[in-house]
C-alpha cells in the first residue's frame, strides 16, 4: 500500500546533509512495513534489524560506541556485509536498546556515508526509561495512520485520485464521483485508517475480519500499557484510554477528570494521561476564548478535548456497529458529530503536525477548531451531514472578523468568505492553506 511519507523518505536518501532517521509513529501504523519497501525499491540491499527481545544484537552495542566494529559485527550476524554506498540499515524497534540510539551519533559523526533508518514506537519511547537523542545528529519523521487519501489509494482509485489532485476544490464534481466519494468515506469510517486493518477490508471486504484486527490492535496497545508502565501507572492509562469514547460522546466533548473515575482529580491522572497524548494515542485540543498570536499563548490547558488518533479505533472502543455507517442509516446520531470531529481534528493534525485549538464563548457558543495558517487564524466548524449553518461560526465571525473561514460538512464545496469543503475532500484544504502561508 502506497503511503505518502514514501516521498519524503526519497527525499531524506537524497539529501546532501542526510542524517540517520527516526521514523516515528504510533504502534503498528505502518512504519515497518514502509521501510522495508522503500529499502527494496530504492537499494540494491537492505539489511533489516528488530532490537525488541533480541539479546544478541543488543549485545553488539553495549561493549562500546565504535562504529565501525558495530557494522562489522551486525554484517556477521546477518552473514553478508553492509555496503555503505548501496545498502539501507533498518532498525526496527530502537526503543529497546538505549545504546544503539547513541551509536547514532556516531554514525553521523564518523560514518555519514551509511543510510540509516530507524523505526521506533511512540508508545515505547514514551512509556520506557528517559532516552536522550543526540540533538542535531539525527532526522526525524512521523508516520500517522492512513488518511482518507491513502485509503482511496488502497481501493485501487489511483486515477479518482490524480484527477482530484488537478480538480479545483470550488469547481463542481461530477456526481457519480462525489456519490463515490460519499461511499468510500463510510467505508473509512468502520475501518479507520490502520494499514492492516485498511488490507483486510480491501483484500476481503469481510467487517468480521476488521472487527477482528481493530480489536486485536486495541488489546496491542492495552499489553503495551502494561509492559512499559510503571505498575501504579497502568490502571490510570487504562482508565484515561477507555474513556476517551464516552467523554467525546458527551455533548460537551470537554474531557473532564472526574468521569475517568469518582473521587479521582486531575493530578492523580495528568501523568498518565500525557504519556498516552505523547505515545500518539490521542490528541489533544485546549479551549481559547480569544484567538491571539500566536494560539499557544491564549490557550486554557485545563479545558480541553482529547481525541484519538485513529477514527477506525474510535468507533470500534465505542461499540458503534460496521452497519450504523450503511448509506440510508442514522442510528448513532448522539455520536456522529463526534466521530466526524475526530476525522476533521487528525486530517488537519496530520497536515500541520500539531493540534489545532477550539473555541469557546461562555456558554453561548463553540467553533470545533481554530488553527493557524501563515499569519492567519482559521476557524474551522465541523458538521456530519449536509446542514451547514453555524450560529456559533456567525458569532465568532462578527466578534473577530477573520479572514478566512471554513466549514467542512457533506455538502459541495462552495468558495466565497466561507469556504465550504466536503469530508471527503478534506486533504485539499491544503490548497486554500499554500494560498494562506502565501
């Protein structure tokens, strides 16, 4: 499956200044698989190393930080030598070995010539012991669960998608491609944007087998609570992490401490909720009641949303049914506002690589997002069907006059001071933000 980070990692192994890689990204969204592929496509040979359980790779890098003896020794393990001008250096799970994360100092310093891309678990670096990174010695990257796009890619729509790419986001879609469209985001809806999960959808079509690997993911993640925390630690995750649904669905969507669990306050669960927020499980908003420049230094960290980083896990952890997104269906309209918001609140994360914000106004009115584009403040509402008025938006639109508006719903795109996106083309609001930063 053809995943959009590809292109960023041809431009890292051309790089003149090409540093040794950390591709990081939550727990089994794809980072090793890519790897691998891109190893086999642009190398003549890929020597593939996993540091998790593996005493004797990590044996390599415990007597000293020589290089050059690592190299050696790693070639003897996998019995053929590692060529610096045509092979790419994998290593998987870097977490696992403190020492190999300084060699890479070391590499950069005394071997530059050697391509070298790690893979490493938000979730273990962030629940493991404290690691240092050797500051200005290393690239680093994140891979997030496949977006939208990538799931058209997937379905084989390699052509639906070139043509969207040329397509002016306010010209009019030929019907049976918005129709089409409309489908395929119901489709992402049950299955989030996991690549297995996303390959056992396309290779299968069978929900079943979805169902089956979106929970085995989820109990992934609980066995990682368990094996990286400290043991008075996971009962908090674990509790943080099941509520998360629940909190979204309330009307509110605000996260508050005290329906984690009765009698529990937030500093016995701040801790724990920001290893989960730092392992790349969740994202979290913070409340602005006046949108400044910059955003960071108007935001109320104490209100605030958590989401999570993948709509697929969402749904399934909140027991919403496969066939409560059939066409026709409106079965869970109490939880759609919320469900849609998560998939708006990671496409733009994902595009801009930090969370947006939310607004609030007492109890009067609520804008989903305000992001910052170049030197603009963008208000961003959120709805899950095709009705698209906003007295909230009108209200912060009359108070603070901003330039740019958006509202992202089931209707046709539609420019003008508001623009008007479609959810399932939502990857081209980077169109209107180029025009923005420009």
């Amino acid at each position: 499956m053809y995943r959009l980070m590809y292109e960023k990692l041809v431009k890292w192994k051309e790089s003149a200044d090409r540093k040794p890689l950390i591709l990081k990204g939550v727990r089994q969204c794809g980072k090793t698989y890519l790897l691998k592929e891109f190893g086999k496509n642009m190398y003549a040979d890929t020597a593939y190393f996993n540091f998790e359980g593996n005493t004797p790779l990590q044996a390599c890098f415990d007597k000293d930080l020589d290089v050059g003896r690592i190299v050696e020794e790693l070639g003897i393990l996998r019995k053929k030598n590692i060529n610096p001008a045509d092979t790419l250096l994998i290593f998987d799970e870097i977490q696992f070995c403190n020492n190999a994360l300084t060699s890479l100092k070391y590499f950069a310093e005394n071997m530059p010539g050697y391509h070298i891309a790690c893979a490493g678990s938000l979730l273990g670096i962030a629940l493991s012991k404290p690691l240092s990174f050797p500051v200005g010695k290393i690239d680093f990257l994140t891979l997030h669960p496949m977006d939208f796009y990538e799931f058209l890619l997937a379905n084989g729509e390699d052509m639906l998608c070139e043509y969207l790419e040329k397509h002016d986001l306010f010209s009019k879609l030929p019907e049976a491609f918005s129709e089409k469209l409309e489908m395929y985001l119901r489709n992402y809806f049950i299955t989030g944007g996991m690549p297995e999960v996303v390959m056992k959808w396309t290779e299968t079509k069978n929900i079943e087998k979805v169902e089956s690997t979106l929970q085995q993911i989820i109990d992934s993640y609980e066995l990682d609570f368990a094996k990286h925390a400290p043991k008075n630690d996971f009962p908090k995750l674990s509790l943080i992490w099941h509520s998360i649904p629940e909190q979204l669905a309330n009307e509110s969507g605000k996260f508050m401490f005290s329906r984690v669990k009765h009698g529990m306050r937030a500093k016995d669960l701040e801790d724990a909720m920001q290893w989960i927020i730092s392992a790349g499980l969740a994202i979290k908003t913070a409340r602005i009641e006046k949108p400044g420049m910059p955003l960071s230094a108007y935001a109320e960290q104490g209100y605030f949303k958590l989401y999570m980083a993948d709509i697929g896990v969402l749904r399934r952890m909140s027991k919403l049914p496969p066939d409560a997104f059939l066409a026709g269906t409106d079965t869970f309209t109490e939880f759609k506002g919320a469900l849609t918001e998560n998939y708006v609140l990671c496409g733009l994360f994902n595009m801009q690589e930090y969370a947006p914000y939310y607004w609030k106004s007492g109890n009067t009115a609520e804008v989903d997002f305000v992001t910052q584009f170049g030197t603009e403040i963008v208000p961003i509402e959120v709805k899950s069907g095709k009705n698209d008025r906003s007295k909230s938006l009108a209200e912060y639109k009359k108070k603070y006059k901003p330039a740019v508006s958006m509202i992202i719903s089931m209707n046709e795109a539609q420019d003008g001071e508001i623009k008007k996106v479609p959810l399932y083309l939502l990857w081209k609001i980077k169109d209107i933000f180029k025009k923005l930063e420009g």
